[in-house]
C-alpha cells in the first residue's frame, strides 16, 4: 500500500460536508411536518396522524444516525491528518479505515431511510388511487 498523506482523508471532507448538508436539510424537513402532523393531531385525533408520526420517528432516529456517523467520520478524517503530521503512518491508516466504515454507516442508513420515506410515499399514492 502507498504511504497515506495528508490529501487523502482531506479529499472527504467536502464529500462529507456535502452529505452532512443534506442530512441537516432532511431533518429540518422532518421537524417541519412533526410540528405540523402534531398541530394536525391535537385538531383532530386521528389514527392515521399517529401512523405518519411513527413512520416520521423512525426516519428522524435514522437521520440522526446518519448525521452521528457522518460526522464521526469527519472527526476521524481529521485525526487521521494529525497522525500523519506526527508521523504514526501505521494508526492513521487504522484511523482512515475507520472513519471509511462509519462514513459506509452512514450511506447505508440513508439508504434505509430513502427506502421507507419511499414506502410512506406510496402509502399515500394508493390512498389517493382508491378514491
């Protein structure tokens, strides 16, 4: 293997930063509709509410994984650059391969939680199909 420098784990952080945006957005989204869904609610108790909260709940703790993943690969990205500089090439291509694997979390748990914003979406697609 190639000696690792200071380049490669600061090739990431934009890459990072950028999915750390997009992150931020879907939660920001997400409060949005859980404080609307909760006015809804308190109006009109409905069952169908609660159902939309919970599916909404689960997609916010997965969000929230991605973003702790996410950014404990930044925070490793940048241990990994200081061990370079002191010269523990050895633990800093550890380090890498850590920060590799949670940012790998973290794209896997968006994909979970692309897949059931899908399923909540065609939930709502076949309620309007059957009227």
């Amino acid at each position: 293997m190639e000696q690792l420098s200071l380049t490669t784990p600061a090739l990431l952080f934009s890459a990072i930063s950028l999915i750390m945006l997009a992150y931020t957005n879907r939660f920001l989204a997400y409060a949005a509709v859980v404080r609307n869904l909760h006015d809804k609610y308190l109006e009109k108790k409905d069952k169908a509410l609660i159902k939309q909260i919970k599916n909404l709940k689960k997609r916010l703790y997965l969000t929230r994984s991605m973003q702790i993943f996410g950014i404990s690969s930044l925070l490793l990205c940048v241990v990994t650059m200081f061990l370079v500089y002191i010269q523990q090439h050895t633990i800093a291509v550890w380090v890498f391969g850590l920060a590799l694997i949670l940012l790998i979390l973290s794209l896997a748990f968006l994909i979970r939680e692309i897949q059931i914003s899908v399923e909540a979406l065609e939930h709502h697609i076949s309620d309007i199909e059957n009227n």
